[in-house]
C-alpha cells in the first residue's frame, strides 16, 4: 500500500507542474464593453416600462412631465463601488400603451436605453427602439 502512495504522488508531482504550465501559457481574454449607440434626442418618442404598479401608473400619467436619469458605478481607491445618478433630460408622457408600459416624448437632454424616469414613488425603465425598428 505504501507503495502505491508513493507512485501517486510521484505522479501528482508530474501532472500539476504541467497543468499549471498549460493554464499558464493562455492568453488571459479581454472583456468586451458593448457600447449603447442608441441615443434619443429633443422630439424622439420612447417608450417607459413600469411593470404593472399602480402606484407607478398614477405618477406616470399623461402631459406629466417627468426627470430622467443616468446611474454610473464609481470606483473608489479602495476598490469598493458606489452609485451616483445625474440628471439627463425629462420625458412628456403622451399616451398609456396598456398595463406594462406608457409612451413619452423627449422633451430635454439626451436619453439612452436603460435610462430611468424617477417619480417620488416609483420609476420606469426607459426603453428606445433600435436602428431596425424606427
């Protein structure tokens, strides 16, 4: 039996040296940042997700006009990450599109996709059409 041990780790002692060589001799890969290039401007249309709530539904009701706004991660030294918003324009709400979702016109700024319209209460997820479906 002891034997037995001895050929094990000798064969361990082989197998990891050339396993950590292997994982060693791969290139690390890049993480791809995929860049939001749709953009709504002055007049543009989108359309704002709330999820049903009926809280949501009477602060986002028509001809109100609502802040929109952007959150970023900060990074700090330490390496903790922190969230900060900043306002990047309003919406007009124009029309109620059914249970989920209300449409708006941009009436300041510039807006992207996954921007956030904010009411005291409540919040919805502003989506715009892509380069296909305009």
């Amino acid at each position: 039996m002891n034997r037995v041990k001895q050929m094990l780790m000798g064969l361990a002692m082989l197998i990891v040296p050339a396993l950590m060589f292997a994982c060693a001799t791969v290139p690390p890969q890049v993480p791809v940042q995929i860049q939001n290039k749709v953009v709504a401007k002055t007049g543009d249309t989108v359309v704002l997700f709330h999820g049903g709530s009926k809280l949501a539904k009477e602060e986002f009701c028509v001809n109100a006009v609502v802040p929109v706004y952007r959150y970023d991660e900060r990074y700090s030294s330490l390496g903790s990450t922190g969230v900060q918003r900043h306002q990047v324009g309003k919406i007009r709400i124009t029309k109620d599109l059914g249970d989920y979702y209300v449409e708006g016109v941009v009436v300041e700024g510039s807006i992207k996709n996954n921007d956030t319209a904010v009411q005291p209460q409540s919040g919805c997820l502003i989506l715009l059409p892509g380069p296909a479906d305009k």
